[in-house]
C-alpha cells in the first residue's frame, strides 16, 4: 500500500505513528468495490505520549492499493 503522505507524525511528541495508520488501514480491509487510482481515508491513531499520557489523533490521506 502507498500512502501518502508517506509518514504521519504526533506534532506534539515527534512520534512516527505510520505503522499505526498503516495498521488502522489494514484493520478496515479493501475497498468493495474496485476504483483505480488513490482513494482518501480517515483513521484514528493513539500516540503513546511518550511517557505524557497518550492521546488520540486523526490521520488522513489517500492510499493506493
């Protein structure tokens, strides 16, 4: 899967949470139907915090399968 962009980041910990969108992704599955091209997605991630309290962000995008 590309993604783009191709890294997502907690602005706040400097966190890279890709693996996390990436997983979040491959958690909802394919798309039914079929569309060439990149198609836009909206995920929620928690960034651990660092050692500050996790929080919840929201990463979007577009993905190509």
């Amino acid at each position: 899967m590309i993604l783009n962009p191709e890294r997502y980041e907690c602005p706040e910990h400097h966190t890279d949470l890709t693996s996390l969108v990436e997983e979040a992704l491959e958690f909802q599955g394919r798309p039914v139907a079929y569309r060439p091209g990149p198609r836009p997605f909206q995920v929620i991630v928690t960034c651990e915090g660092g050692g500050t309290g996790a929080h919840s962000l929201t990463c979007t995008g577009t993905r190509n399968p």
